[in-house]
C-alpha cells in the first residue's frame, strides 16, 4: 500500500454522502491503524451548500452508531481531480461531472463507493435521503459503511 495516499470522496452538495464515507474512512482506518497512509477528503459537485456543516439528520443516524463528525462543505477544485490518487464517487450524477471535469489520463483514479459494497443490490449509486425520512437516512448509512469497510479491506489488499 502506497503511504500518504490521498482519496477525496465526491457527492453533490457535500452535507450528507460524501462527509458521511469521509469521517468513516478516517475512522475505521485508524482503528485497523491505517489513518495515517491517506489523506482523506470529501467534496461536493455543486455549491449549494458551501460553509455549511454535515446534515444534522445524518450526523444524528451515525452518532446512534457511535461516529460523532462535523466540517464544512465545499465544492471540488481542478486541483483536487488532479491531486488525488482515488476519488470515490456516490453516484451516476456525480460520475458524469467528474468525468467531464477529469483529465483522460487521471480518470482511472475514478470510482463508486458502491464498487466496493459486498451487497450492492445490482445498483452503484449510494441513495442520497436528503428529500426523504429518517429510514433513508439509516439506509444510506449502511450503504456506506458497509461500502467504506469494503473499501478499506481493497485498500489492505492493494486491489485499488
């Protein structure tokens, strides 16, 4: 495994998804001691949000889980397509952007969380809740972790 490897996680208004996988990559990490191989990062697709903290209704389904997280939302930048060695997708939408914003050369640094799910139900988008009740908002929790531990055992296994 490559040391200091930077992975930013991408979805479109940064709140909810991407800040979710982002401080449960960190966590789970550094449980199995391996925070201090990546940086690790999250953005948005949009700015729509810019400034504001994560989702409080998701921020409320993780602490029932035991992970307590804040930050700030932000949009990617060019410079974070072209600094990172993975950068993992929520879903379609964000793909699409991504790929269009991507330098050719760099777009095999491109992935779904969903990639890494052991139980992806023929689908790669990670269900974003925000229109929804809090029983989404558990679903994509789980969706999540379940994909971010998957993405950690690839991570181990130097299979990304």
């Amino acid at each position: 495994m490559t040391e200091n490897k930077r992975i930013l996680f991408v979805c479109q208004g940064n709140i909810i998804r991407s800040p979710l996988a982002e401080h449960l990559f960190g966590q789970l990490s550094a449980e199995r001691s391996l925070a201090l191989d990546f940086d690790i990062d999250s953005a948005g697709t949009t700015a729509y949000h810019q400034g504001e903290s994560p989702d409080a209704r998701m921020r409320q389904t993780a602490a029932g889980h035991g992970y307590q997280y804040d930050g700030s939302a932000r949009r990617f930048s060019e410079r974070d397509l072209s600094d990172s060695d993975l950068i993992i997708v929520m879903d379609r939408d964000n793909m699409r952007i991504l790929r269009a914003a991507i330098d050719p050369e760099d777009e095999h640094k491109l992935h779904f969380l969903r990639e890494f799910d052991p139980d992806p139900d023929g689908d790669l988008d990670v269900p974003d809740p925000y229109y929804g009740g809090q029983d989404g908002f558990e679903h994509t929790f789980q969706v999540v972790h379940r994909s971010v531990v998957g993405l950690i055992d690839a991570l181990e296994q130097d299979d990304v």
